[in-house]
C-alpha cells in the first residue's frame, strides 16, 4: 500500500498554492519517501480557500485553524501566514502534537521566536522545521559539498545575498509585509534573512559581531484611494564579523532587499578562501562558479550542473532546474527527516531560527545606536 503522511495547509496564499502543488508533484521524486497528501486547508478568505478545492487530495476547508488542528486525520502541518501570527499559530499546531512545516522568520521577533522554542521542548515528539528552499538548488549543494571536502581552505570572506525589485514600481499597493504590525519591526530582514542564513549556518559560519546599514526608502504606498504608511525598511547590508569551526575568522555580508534595480528574486551565495573559491547566483541558475588559487593569477570555471539534485528526480541530468523544483527538494528533506531517511542537507532548524533571530535583533540595534554590537 502506497505510504502516506497526511497534512493540513494553514495560510492559502502565495507560499500555501506552492506547497500544495509541490505535493501533487511527488511522482517526480525518485525515491520512498512516503506522499504528502493535503487533506486540509485552512484560509482567512474564501477566495484562496477555494483555490485548493481544485487539490485531488483535499477534502476538508476550514476558515477557523483550531477545527483543522483538531481533526485526529491530520499529522502534519504547514503553515505560511502572516509574521505577527507565527507565535500563536505554530505554538497551538505543536500544543496539537502534529508535526509543523512552519515558514520565515519563524515568530515576528526574537521573544515569538523563542516561545515556539518553548513549546518545542513541552512537545519533543513533535517535529519542527521552517521552510528555506534555495540551498536546495544545485549550485548551492555543490558548494556546501566543496566546502565539506574542503575545498576552500582559509576562508577569506563570505557573502550572501537576496534582493527583489517588484518594490521599485513606486505605485505598487501596500501589503501586510510592508506594515510593522504584521511583518515586524526587522522589515525586509524578517522577510528574507532566513534565505540568506540557511548556508552559512549549516556551515557553521557564526557571527560574532554586526553592523548594519538599514533603509526605508519608500515611506507610503497606495492603499485604497490614498496611501498607507510603509513603515518598514525596505533593504539590508548586515556587515558580520563570523568564524567556522576550523576557527577562521573572515567577515560576512548579508544582503537583504525588495528594492534591487534590475533584479527579480536574485539570490546568491559566495565563498572565497585562500585555496578555492565559488558563487552561486539565481541569475545563472544552472551553474556554479569556482577558481582554484594557482598563485598570482585566477581563472573562475563556469561548471553546468542541471538537475543534480539532492533527492533524485525523473528530469534527465541535462535539463535545467528552477524554483519550483528547489521547494520540491525542500519538501523533500522535511519528510526525510520526519521519517528518519538520510538527508544530507536538511531544512533549516528551530534552533537556527534562534541564531537569526538573535543576529537580526542585533542588527537593528546597531543600525538603530549606530554601533557594532557583539555576540558573546
Ligand atoms: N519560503 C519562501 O520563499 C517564502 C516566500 C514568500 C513568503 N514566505 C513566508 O510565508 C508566509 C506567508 O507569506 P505569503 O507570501 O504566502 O502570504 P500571503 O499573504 O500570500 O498568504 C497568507 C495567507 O494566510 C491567510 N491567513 C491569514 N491569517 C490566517 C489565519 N489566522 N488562519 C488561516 N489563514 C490565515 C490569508 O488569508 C492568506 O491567504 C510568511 O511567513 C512569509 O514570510 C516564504
């Protein structure tokens, strides 16, 4: 009989339609790994309520989380709402004792965070995670794969970056990711920093001291017939002093922002160190830039990789891979894990949420004190 885990979708807009169809896309894994089925979806409004009848799998709709959580069928959840609600919401889903796939920043701010950490270690059988698909693409397993092998060497600097531009167009109405009541008074860091955190902590790059540049450069949108404040900041430099285990310390830029010129969702990821070097960017999805350090001069290879994905996949090694296929992978590794099958890269940790949320709390109050705070 076919293996199944059975989950429910709290949160039905953008992230939530992702991940559902992730799901009806499991036939493209080439693995066991038991199929999620989304039984149930749970939304605010009707209208993204009532894309997911169109799931085969889903059966029961719900607009109050409590009846979804309270229905014994479902065993796992995924839940992608808005920031000011992750605490409530993700505490009551591991109160319910099933299993949470959660989203970024993983609580609005650093107390949030730290009370679903709390109701983490009240319920240890449940399993927890937050989403974070772009190491999954193949460029960036390749370089957590060198950085393994050490390729590297000495690591000189890092840096890691994600910057969107739909913000440039100046007549775009407002959301709720733009209010400081429901996305948080970190802005565009608590939007995307996690995106930028992944990596690097897995490598176990910790960061020791940070400044920051922070910027609300658009300080109204349209709303209505008139305008709304846009009260938080809409880009990131974080300048971190960071160490690896091997005890090199380098420093490490992390860029997060919705107001890039040119850019659509670019992200990328760059290690440099005295033996080798290599980046990754969206922009050039398919490939990984490396230069091995020969003396005086370098070259940088351009290395084509396609699907070598971490899961593998039906889709022929030639063909290129996208971001639809990097929340497959993600998916992927979350059911790995709660099933206790090998995953060499697994989704990013509650307790790595923790380590973000103590590093962007200390950005703010180094932009905000024009200092550099320290970790201890
Ligand atoms: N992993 C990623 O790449 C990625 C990308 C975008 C957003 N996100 C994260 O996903 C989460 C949601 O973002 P989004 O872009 O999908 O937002 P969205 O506004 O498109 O969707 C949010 C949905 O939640 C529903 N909702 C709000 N309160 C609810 C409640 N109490 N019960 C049930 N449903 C409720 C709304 O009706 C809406 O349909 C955020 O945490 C965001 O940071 C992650």
């Amino acid at each position: 009989m076919e293996k199944t885990i059975k989950f429910g979708v709290i949160g039905c807009g953008l992230m939530g339609r992702e991940f559902a169809s992730a799901s009806m896309r499991w036939l493209h894994l080439q693995t066991d790994l038991p199929r999620p089925q989304i039984i149930a979806a749970c939304s605010r409004t009707d209208k993204s309520l009532d894309w997911f009848r169109r799931v085969p799998d889903t059966r029961y709709f719900y607009h109050d989380y409590h009846e979804l959580l309270e229905n014994p069928e479902v065993e796992a959840v995924y839940c992608a709402v808005p920031h000011d609600q992750h605490a409530q919401i993700y505490t009551d889903i591991i109160r319910s004792g099933k299993h949470l796939l959660a989203e970024k920043p993983f609580g609005i701010d650093l107390p949030a965070c730290r009370s679903i950490l709390d109701a983490m270690r009240e319920h240890p059988q449940v399993f927890v995670r937050c989403s974070s698909e772009f190491p999954y693409y193949p460029a960036a397993q390749q370089l957590f794969r060198w950085y393994q092998e050490g390729f590297f060497g000495r690591v000189i600097e890092a840096r890691f970056t994600i910057k969107h531009a739909s913000d440039m167009d100046l007549n775009k109405p407002i959301n709720w990711k733009r209010q400081l009541k429901t996305n948080g008074a970190y802005g565009c860091m608590g939007d995307l920093g996690i995106h930028t955190q992944h990596l690097p902590f897995r490598l176990g790059f910790r960061v020791d001291s940070v400044s920051a540049q922070l910027a609300n450069l658009v300080p109204q949108r349209p709303c209505g017939d008139g305008f709304a404040p846009c009260e938080t900041y809409d880009n990131a430099i974080l300048l971190c002093g960071a160490h690896n285990a091997a005890g090199d310390r380098f420093p490490m830029v992390m860029e997060m922002k919705r107001m890039a010129p040119g850019c659509t969702n670019t992200v990328e990821y760059e290690i440099y160190g005295l033996d080798g070097s290599a980046k990754f960017s969206t922009e050039d999805a398919n490939a990984v830039w490396y230069t091995r350090n020969q003396g005086r001069e370098q070259a940088w290879s351009r290395l084509m990789l396609g699907q070598k994905t971490l899961f593998p996949v039906i889709t022929g090694g030639i063909f290129e891979f996208g971001f639809s296929d990097a929340m497959l992978q993600m998916f992927a590794a979350f059911i790995a894990e709660l099933c206790g099958e090998p995953c060499a890269f697994g989704c990013f940790r509650p307790d790595e949420a923790l380590l973000s949320h103590q590093l962007l709390t200390g950005a703010l109050r180094a932009y905000e004190t024009g200092s550099v705070v320290r970790f201890d």
